[in-house]
C-alpha cells in the first residue's frame, strides 16, 4: 500500500525527494527486513506473531520503494501528458510482478523444504542471498555519497 501512495504522488509531482537517497534507503530496507527474518527464523525465537510494529515498518518501507518505483515510471513516461492511465497500469504490473515472485519462492520452497531441507534453512539461504545483495547495493550507493 505504502509504494502505490508514494508512486502516485511522486509520478504525479506532488512530492519529491532526492533520488540519491531513495536509491540509498532501498538496499537499506531490504538489509534490515532480511535481518528480521533471519532473527524471527532463529530456534530461540520459535513464534514470531506480526504485530502493528511490523505492519507499521512494511508500510514506511513501501513508501521509499514507491519513491524508487516513480523515478522508473517517470523515466519511461518521459513528457507525456496523461499519466493516469500509464501509472495505473506500471502499477497493477509490479503488484502482479511482485505475486509472480512470491508464487515462484513458495513453490520452490514447498518443493525444497520437506524434501530436503528445514524451513528455518530455506528461510536462511533466502535471508542470506537477499541480504547480501541488498548490503551489496547499499556499500555501492554509499561509495556514490563521496
């Protein structure tokens, strides 16, 4: 919900933050998620209940994502007149995307996990590969502050 609120209002260019910084607190959000769930995967922790905290998290995260999501969509707008119809679309387009990976993981998941591994491993290599992408990213968008 927080990247459809941000992704119209940005595209539409009624708010405008640095694309510096929202490329730089994209890996950000992206680090900190996986360490959640890598800390909410851990033996010691064998419940871990969604609470208004983390909806309140996803939600900020969303907004920064759909700051992201706009500069694309203004990119490939370019001087066109009338974005309503191309910012409806780009968005139900990454909703839609976004579901396609998520079934794609889960399927690979439900495939991988009784067979051959635990759950809390699945959930630790997906943690691992996206968390290491993600500080991959933020390192260089730091490195681009200089």
């Amino acid at each position: 919900m927080g990247h459809s609120v941000t992704l119209a209002l940005a595209t539409l260019r009624l708010v405008s933050v640095s694309s510096q910084l929202v490329e730089t607190l994209i890996p950000a959000t992206i680090l900190v998620t996986a360490l959640g769930a890598y800390t909410a995967a851990t033996p010691q922790r064998p419940e871990n209940p969604v609470t208004l905290s983390r909806y309140l998290m996803a939600l900020c995260f969303g907004l920064i994502h759909g700051l992201g999501f706009s500069t694309y969509l203004r990119a490939l707008l370019g001087n066109e007149e009338s974005i309503a119809g191309p910012l409806l679309a780009f968005n139900i387009g990454l909703e839609l995307g976004q579901l396609v990976i998520l079934c794609v993981v889960l399927t690979i998941g439900a495939a991988l996990v009784p067979a051959i591994l635990q759950r809390r491993r699945w959930v630790h290599i997906l943690v691992g590969v996206t968390g290491g992408l993600a500080l991959l990213l933020l390192v260089q968008r730091l490195g681009a502050w200089s």
